[in-house]
C-alpha cells in the first residue's frame, strides 16, 4: 500500500509545472498511472486468488481513478 501510496502522491507534482506546458503535465500523470499498472500486475501473483474485493482492492481501485482524475 505504501508503494502505491508514493506513485499517487507523485502525481501532485504535475500541479508544480505551469499551465501553458499541458504536454508535459500529461506526461507525468500518464507515465505514474502506466508505473501503477505495473505494480498491480508484479504484485497480482503475490496475492490470494479468490473471487470477491478484497480492501486492497478497494484501496488499488481509489488510487487509479485519484491518478485518472488527476
């Protein structure tokens, strides 16, 4: 949870650069939501298959769309 924590809390970095570079934004925000993507698929064979949302789920899910509302 932590790790994913840093990559969201990363994403308020885009905030830093000045609204006319809207290119360079993006780039940060899209290249943290791929860097999230890929944590998910690393950590997925570590985790209990089973059928239901665990709160980790739940947890992954807020942080994607706080990355996609970013």
């Amino acid at each position: 949870m932590g790790v994913m924590l840093a990559i969201c809390s990363l994403s308020f970095t885009a905030f830093a650069i000045p609204r006319e570079e809207l290119g360079d934004r993006m780039s940060i925000v899209l290249t943290l939501l791929l860097t999230a993507v890929a944590f998910k698929l690393v950590i997925a064979d570590a985790l209990p298959k089973v059928s239901y949302f665990t709160a980790l789920d739940k947890y992954m899910n807020a942080m994607f769309a706080l990355l996609f509302i970013v």
